[in-house]
C-alpha cells in the first residue's frame, strides 16, 4: 500500500506518505474490532444477505505494527527527500 501511494501521491514528500499511511493503519487497528459488532435488532431477522458468519479476517490487532512501520521507514530512508512544490 505505502509503495502505491508514494507514486499515486508523487505531489507529498514520502516521509509525509510514511506518516499517513502509519496514521491509517494506527486507527484502523484501533477500531476494527468495532466493525464486527452487529445490533441485536439486526439479529432479529431469519434472513440477511448481509450475514458476518463467513467473515474471517483479523479483528484484535496490535497498535504497534513494529516490523511493518520498519520497511516503510526502509523505504523512506532508501528514497531521497525531494522538496516538492505546493503551489503545482
């Protein structure tokens, strides 16, 4: 994701790309766990097209995310800080 957004973002420096990309994944780690709660008036329905029993991804995980917030700042550190142009 980071390496995709250094080109698609090439206007931001990419330690400016670094800091968004972490602050993303900060909060979603932070509230993901929100996204599998359901209302028990939702529940109360036979049938759902929207049914989160088959849904197995990840829900608990940790804030940190030591080594991949270490390649993004590899990846920073390799690429040469450009002063871009704001005012393009």
């Amino acid at each position: 994701m980071f390496r995709k957004l250094l080109v698609t973002w090439s206007h931001l420096s990419p330690s400016e790309v670094a800091s968004k990309v972490k602050r993303f994944f900060y909060y979603y780690s932070l509230n993901r766990h929100k996204m599998t709660t359901i209302t028990p008036a939702y529940h109360a329905e036979a049938y759902s097209p929207d049914d989160n029993r088959f849904d197995l991804r990840q829900f608990l995980y940790n804030t940190k995310w030591t080594r991949q917030f270490a390649v993004i700042d590899d990846i920073v550190a390799q690429h040469p800080e450009t002063d871009k142009d704001k005012n393009d």
